[in-house]
C-alpha cells in the first residue's frame, strides 16, 4: 500500500484549513503558495475533498475552501478514501474473484480482507483534529481499536 501526493498534499491542506484564519477558509492559491504546490493539482485534490463532503467551496471575495463538519467529525480514512479511493484493493482481495491459482488451501484472501478490516479500524480511529492537536502522537493505542473481530493465532 501506498498513499500519493495527494493525500500528503491534502492533509496539509485540511491541517492549514483548520489552524489557519479565523472564517476558516482558504483558497488553492494560497495553499500552492504556501507548500509550493502546482495550483492546479491543489484544485484537483479539493475537488475530490469536496465531492467526498470533507470541505465546502464559497465563491466570491471571502471564497474558498472550507471544512464541511468539525475536524472532530472527519477521520484520516474519510480524507484517504476521498483522495486515493480504496488503497488496498488487491486482486485476490476482491469477493467477485475466483482464485484460479492452483494452490488449492491459498489463505491470503483472508488474510488481506483482515488487514483490510484493521487498517480502515486503525485510520478509522483517527480523526483530523487528533492530527492538528497533537501531529507528533497522535495517543492512539492498537488495542483500543474497535475490533471487528478476534485475532487468533495461525496454526
């Protein structure tokens, strides 16, 4: 798994939204100064926020971006699902695929639906205003993570 550009770019740009002036609004002009970002590709990343119902866009003089919920109410899977779409959509992961391969007892479906399930719990747990407070620890702990399910041993 690997995230792009623009889930860097926009967390910086949702971390500046939510720091940064008092209406709390923010044009890609600024951001693309700020970071030293091509404009065009901010306004890329902002569509894609926006579409996902993260920011809001306001035009005229005071226009710009603006969050759409409190940073309280946007996680870290919300920014990356808008951004990157499903990061961990591998072959054999998908349940309309039949494993053609000709290990018959093959176990790493279920083994990527699982870490699947434990990385959306994990970026699930984390919100925009943890990243914002407190960017350096975020205090999240693993076993306080909403368990789908019982990790048990392979044997």
């Amino acid at each position: 798994m690997k995230f792009t550009t623009k889930t860097e770019y926009g967390l910086i740009s949702l971390i500046h939204m939510a720091g940064g002036k008092p209406a709390g609004r923010i044009t890609t002009k600024e951001v693309a100064e700020l970071e030293k970002y091509s404009p065009s590709y901010i306004e890329k990343i902002f569509q894609g926020l926006r579409d996902a119902g993260i920011v809001t866009s306001h035009q005229g003089n005071q226009g710009g971006y603006a969050l759409a919920r409190p940073t309280s109410e946007i996680t870290l899977k919300q920014i990356i699902d808008a951004l990157e779409g499903d990061t961990f959509d591998l072959f054999c992961s998908r349940d309309d695929v039949i494993c053609n391969h000709s290990a018959t007892l093959c176990g790493l479906k279920e083994i990527w639906r699982r870490t699947k399930e434990l990385l959306d719990a994990f970026y699930s747990g984390i919100t925009l205003e943890m990243i914002v407070r407190s960017p350096n620890d975020i205090g999240i702990k693993v076993d306080e993570l909403k368990k789908p399910y019982e990790i048990r041993e392979i044997v």
